[in-house]
C-alpha cells in the first residue's frame, strides 16, 4: 500500500466505560465507526482512579484521520470523529471525557 500524500488529522480521544470491557473491543468500534477516513488507531492511556467512578475505566487513543485522495477539511474530520464518539457512547454506555 502506498502512503497517502495528503496530510493527517490527528485527533484524541478518552472514553470511560466498564472495568470490564477490554480495549481491544473499543478499539474495533473505533476502526468500525471511523471508516474510511480511520488510518490509525492506538491506545496511549489507561486511567482508574478520581474522578472516574469505581468499576470504571478511562480509555485514551490517538487517532489518525487521512483520505488518500485529498487534504481532509475540518469539517470532514469532526464529522467522522463525532460519529466515533457517538457509536461508543451507544455500544459501551461510555462517557467521552473532556465533553
């Protein structure tokens, strides 16, 4: 596969949800939700403790938006990562930190 030329948009995101619930499995609804803009997904922080209720978690990830075929707008990129957000809220009854 041959990289894109266009730039990236760099984008972060932290979500609290269940003890349980394995980042493995948030990371899949991310890659899901941000299709095909999504280029790169990674875990970059696990966070238990004040203020994050017990038997919760927060999970950070950096996300990495990028079309092959043109510079990606504002626009564009918030309008994919809020549909992330939003399919996490309802998958994971998450709550988006920092919203």
């Amino acid at each position: 596969v041959t990289p894109s030329r266009f730039p990236p948009s760099d984008r972060d995101i932290a979500i609290v949800v269940d003890e349980d619930t394995s980042h493995a499995d948030v990371e899949e609804a991310i890659r899901a939700a941000g299709r095909p803009l999504l280029e790169r997904v990674e875990l970059f922080d696990v966070y238990r403790g004040e203020p994050i209720p017990a038997g919760r978690k927060s999970l950070a990830f950096s996300l990495r938006y990028r079309a092959p075929d043109r510079t990606l707008d504002d626009e564009e990129v918030s309008s994919v990562h809020n549909r992330v957000e939003r399919a996490l809220v309802d998958k994971f009854r998450g709550e988006v930190r920092g919203r």
